[in-house]
C-alpha cells in the first residue's frame, strides 16, 4: 500500500534559532528529497492542523528546548506523542534532543546558564545532562567544537554505516546510563569518543534511538546536520577555521551516518544528495502567431527600460526580459548571471529565492527550442491544446498564453505576489512548471514539488457583480470536476480510472497497491484558489498539481492506467485539464452551480453520507450530506446514538475548516 505520510515536517517556532533551522533543512532536503517534502512548520501548525496523518518525521531542531515547552506543554506534546506512539518518527537534534528526554539538566550551577526540569515527550526515559563540553555561549560560536563520535555499527544491522565520524557540537548533552538502559527500547547509535564534562553515568551515549509504542524517536545531542560549508568563518574566535577544517575532512562519513539514522528511523533516503535546484528561465510563448506581442504591447506600461535593458519591478518580484535572439549567444555568460545572482541572496546554504531576479523569455516568433525546455514540449502541448478546443465547445483562449519555466518558486506565487503584473494578465493565462522549490497549500503547507508532477497555475477574472450568484468559492469545486473529467476523458481507455474529489480542494486515486477490504484512497493532487479584487473583477490564481508520471512521492495517475492505453504526457494532459476548466468555467458564469455541474460534482466525491465527527461543535456526530449551493458550504446532519438525522443541520465553510477525510474529523481552522 502507498504511504501518504510524505512530509517531513521541521518546527520552526518559539525556541527554534535560525542557524539551527536553516542547517537542518539544506541537510534534509539534500538527503530525502525528492522523496519527501521537507517543510517549515509552526508551533501553531502543530497544535491546530490535521498534520499527522501525512508526517513522516518529525524534527526539532537546535535552540533553547524552555521555548518549545513554552509553546508545545499540554496539548501540543499530547499531539506529538500520539503521533509517535501510532508510528510515527521524531528526531531531536541537540535542544529537540533535551526536550525529548524525561528530563532536561543543562549547566546546573552555572546560573545564567541553567535549566532543569522534567519533560513531558520523555521519549529517553531519563536525563540528558549537559553541556557535555564546557563554552557553551547562547547565540555564540564560542562554545562550538569538532567532536570525535564512536558509532555503535551492530545498531544499524546489514546498513553500511563508519566506524566513527566527527560531527559538529554546541551545547549538547549526554544521555545518563543509556548504555545500561534496562529496558531494550533504548538503543545507544554513537557516542562521544572525547572526555565529557559532566557524569554520563554508564557510557558516554551521545545519540540514541528510543522505540514509542509503533514508533521511533532518535535524539542527537551533536549536529550531524551542520555542513562545513555552511558555517560562517569566525576570525575573532580562535581555533574556529580548524574546527571547519577537521568537519570538512570528515564530511563524507557525517553524511554516511546521518543517512543511516534517517533509514533507521524508516524513511526513504535518496541516493544522491539531489539538494535544491536553481531557478530557470521563464519562457512566453503562445498557440496564436502573434500573442505574446500581442500581451508585451498590453503590460508594455509596466515595463521600465534601462540601458537597453528591460525589467518590470512588481510588488513581490523583479522580472528581466530578456531578448529570445540574444539567448544562445550568451549562453555561457547567462548561466553564470544566474548563479551569482542566486549566491547574492544565499545564506547557510539556504536561497531566499524571493529575491533572486527571474529572466523571462517571450518567444514572439515560435515556441521555445526543445533545448531551452528538454523537460517540456511545447509543440505536443499546443498541438494538444488546439485539438482539443476543437472538439470542446465554448473551449477557445484558456491556455493559449503559456508561461513555463523549468524550476520556479511556485507558479501560484510568481502571480499572487506581483498583482502589477496580475492585473494585465488575460484570463487563461497559465503558468506551468517542471519543478517548484516553495510551493503553496491550503493554510500553511508547502512543498517541493518534482518532476513528473503536472503543476500550473491559471489566472481568472471573475465578474464581481456576478459574487453574490456565482460565488468566487465555487471555482475550486469547478476546477475539481474539470480535472476528473480531464482525465478521464483523456484518451481512449481512461474513462474508468479511478480518481475521485475530496472536500474542499483535493483529489484522490485508488490505490493500486492495496488489497481486500475496504477501498483505499490515496491523495494524488490539490486545488489552491488566491483572490485579489482589481478593476470591477476578482482576480483569481487558481493553481493545481497533479501527481502523473512522477515515481515519487506517492501514487500518480501514471500507476493507474489500464494495459494498452495511449501515453500519458504532462503537455496533453494540461491542454486537456485547461478545455474542460475553460468550458465548465462558462457554463457556470451562466448558470451558477446548476443542478448538472451539482450532479457532476457529486459524482466524483467521495463524501455521501460518510460519518464524521463536528470537533469544533464539541464532537457531535454527524453525516455528510453535500455542499450548499448557495456559498458552497459543507452541510452535515446531526446524528444520534443509533445513526440516526436528528434533523439538525450544520453549515462548514471550507476556509474556516479542515477535513480529515480518514479519520472522519472536522475541525475548526483558527
């Protein structure tokens, strides 16, 4: 069965420091991406979203571990530990370490310094004592030291793993008796080789693994996580350029070690390091021989020329426009531009991609060359496109502007965030990309999208005098049975595949892999719609990513297809999802949410009559009955002790709620 936990989610709230941050993410990432989204989260994420069932791991990174139990003590370390408890993974490093012990004992009698006190996470069912080595200084490199780590190699079975390595360390402490621990649910993974500074009782445990009813818990006093070449030179601190040094030398079996804590603790670690790509070119180009001049003559009020140069300076971006004749003469010159301009906003190895410049590319005369875009074919996507308005009614423009770009930070973004140029874009122009670093969710979530994922956002302009009877809501519900009927409208063979519509915004597939009982649905895409007013209409990014060809993270639609049935291409598939969305998008401008789109709707939905629990309403039980079709709010029938309506109705806008469809829970968003 496929796992739909795929998130790996690191806490980034109160205590957290932003180096510690930063060097477990770029860590992460290198080593478990594609496979998982490796994603910031909150503290406020983590006591009020559904996050669980979709976490892999879970990490606490370095800081001060009194502002996690400011934040987390009650019920968001009750939330935690269910999660590990029912198999879920935790990994502390140095402060996510102490706050995962039973207790905490840190510079005790150093009185600026010292904290002690009981923990509630007690995954280590005793001390971590520390610091292990004296110097420690908050928000100071003072204290920091290459340490010497004697890895426990029958701990990590057949998995190639060093016999020692030599890890970065700032205040860290020792876990007190680990080695005698009586019970067998604690497992030391490497200890300090170095004298401690303070008593570690039996052993000198500096990372264990503790196992939490299904789950697992390894906590690292050390940071294995920091690369040497992400640390800041310390001139002023003495013997610091060596530290680097010795951590440099010893690169390869840090890595080595991490990996195999990470395969330990069940994840999928990649075999090569992928990291994070660099952003590419945005290419223009249009199914209409003169529509891209056509647009540049549109935004042309936007457009600021200086030196010859070309640039639009919205709110969120700066774009430069670039010559499509200049492009292979340059080559080698604009591969370089692009690197240090990414290495300007770089710090600890970590982009601020916000602020690199993006290049867009209109191509006025012709599709980009297959070379510019070896990842997309332009010419199977208009050549898709135009075949299927033909045999689509009311299907004409959305889709014949096209903005691609082989890496991009998020193709909802790139629009939301520049309502400048929002605002003089068409209706149906989209934005599609091969890869995303910061893509958006619903809320909070965000994610590293791969390849082979269908990602593309349109841009919508909703009347505003038709509000109140076509409801800006309904567009994510219409976008929903577009793509179902996209796909399986596809081509011939399609029609039976089984996906199906999640409320509000998701949708499922059958999972092939599963057997007997129950039918098992897993979450293969998302619907995210961002509303702007502009102009006498509601400017809408409507922005969707559909798992299809890609083998990671989870099931695609490319595991679903019946023997014998055409290819699946991301280019047709778009063509096709951006008809259907075209055409029902017009059938709704004149009929609102109809008793036919209701119908279709229906249809796909995996919602009637299931039972679900009203959390916000104290835990009433209720039934779904569908949506509204007024302002598209979920409506659900209370229920008694026998299953039975009472008759009572409850009203669930999907923007103040969350549908945790498995668990039958639907909980109030604050």
């Amino acid at each position: 069965m496929a796992s739909s936990r795929l998130n790996v989610l690191v806490y980034t709230g109160i205590g957290t420091t932003v180096e510690s941050v930063r060097h477990c993410i770029w860590t992460l990432r290198r080593l478990l991406s594609p496979n998982y989204a490796v994603i910031p989260i909150t503290d406020s994420i983590l006591l009020k979203e559904p996050w669980a069932s979709t976490c892999a791991l879970l990490v606490f990174p370095g800081g001060a571990d009194l502002g996690y139990c400011q934040a987390l003590n009650g019920e968001g370390n009750r939330r935690i530990s269910d999660f590990v408890r029912k198999g879920g993974a935790y990994l502390g490093f140095c402060a996510g370490a102490y706050y995962g012990s039973a207790r905490c004992e840190f510079e005790v009698g150093n009185k600026p310094l010292e904290v002690v006190g009981n923990r509630e996470l007690a995954f280590f069912p005793g001390t971590c004592r520390g610091g292990a080595f004296q110097g420690f200084e908050y928000r100071s490199e003072k204290g920091a030291r290459a340490v010497r780590l004697s890895i426990n190699k029958k701990a990590f079975g057949d998995t190639e793993v060093p016999a020692e390595t030599v890890s970065y360390y700032n205040g860290g402490g020792v876990f007190v008796d680990a080695a005698s621990a009586k019970s067998n649910k604690v497992e030391v993974l490497a200890s300090y080789e170095n004298e401690i500074d303070v008593d570690g009782g039996d052993g000198k445990a500096a990372v264990v693994m503790c196992s939490i009813g299904n789950g697992k818990a390894l906590l690292t006093s050390p940071h294995p996580e920091f690369a040497a070449v992400n640390l800041h030179p310390q001139p002023n601190i003495p013997g610091y350029a060596e530290l680097v040094d010795i951590l440099s030398d010893s690169d390869r079996s840090r890595v080595d070690f991490l990996k195999a804590c990470l395969s330990k603790l069940g994840l999928d670690v990649s075999e090569n390091e992928a990291g994070v790509p660099s952003l590419s070119r945005l290419h223009i180009s249009s199914l209409e021989e003169t529509g891209v001049s056509e647009l540049l003559v549109s935004i042309a009020d936007i457009i600021e020329k200086e030196n010859g140069e070309e640039w639009i300076r919205a709110e969120g971006d700066t774009f430069h426009i670039q010559n499509e004749d200049t492009i292979w003469s340059v080559e080698g010159l604009q591969k370089s531009l692009t690197s240090s301009d990414e290495s300007e906003h770089t710090t600890n190895g970590i982009t601020d991609y916000n602020k690199v410049i993006k290049k867009v590319v209109p191509h006025e005369k012709s599709p980009p060359h297959p070379k510019l875009t070896p990842h997309f074919n332009h010419g199977l996507y208009f050549s898709s496109l135009r075949r299927y308005q033909q045999i689509t009614p009311q299907a004409e423009d959305w889709g014949n502007l096209l903005m691609y770009g082989e890496v991009v930070t998020s193709t909802n973004t790139i629009l939301e965030r520049n309502p400048k140029l929002l605002s003089k874009l068409p209706t149906g122009f989209t934005v599609s990309a091969t890869t995303q670093v910061a893509g958006r969710g619903r809320g909070s979530n965000v994610w590293v999208s791969p390849a082979g994922c269908l990602i593309f956002s349109t841009v919508i302009s909703h009347p505003a005098h038709l509000a109140m009877s076509r409801p800006v809501v309904f567009i994510q519900y219409i976008a929903a049975i577009a793509i179902v009927e996209a796909v399986q409208s596809y081509d011939r063979g399609y029609d039976n595949i089984p996906i199906k519509l999640k409320w509000p915004n998701d949708i499922y597939a059958l999972d092939p892999t599963s057997s007997g009982g129950k039918p098992h649905y897993v979450k293969i895409g998302g619907i995210l719609s961002q509303c702007t007013y502009s102009n006498g209409a509601y400017q809408i990014v409507l922005g969707i990513g559909l798992n299809t060809i890609n083998p990671r993270p989870t099931i695609s639609i490319s595991d679903l297809l019946p023997a014998g049935v055409p290819d699946l291409h991301l280019e047709t598939l778009l063509a096709r999802i951006l008809t259907r969305l075209e055409a029902i998008h017009k059938q709704f401008l004149r009929e609102g949410f109809s008793r036919d789109l209701e119908g279709r709707y229906y249809r796909h939905w995996l919602h009637t009559g299931q039972a679900v629990t009203l959390e916000a309403e104290g835990g009433v039980k209720a039934r779904i009955l569908g949506i509204t079709n007024d302002w598209g709010m979920l409506r659900a029938e209370e229920t008694d002790a026998s299953g039975r309506g009472t008759g009572k109705i409850w009203t669930l806008q999907s923007d103040e709620n969350s549908f945790d469809y498995w668990k039958g829970l639907v909980r109030r968003k604050t």
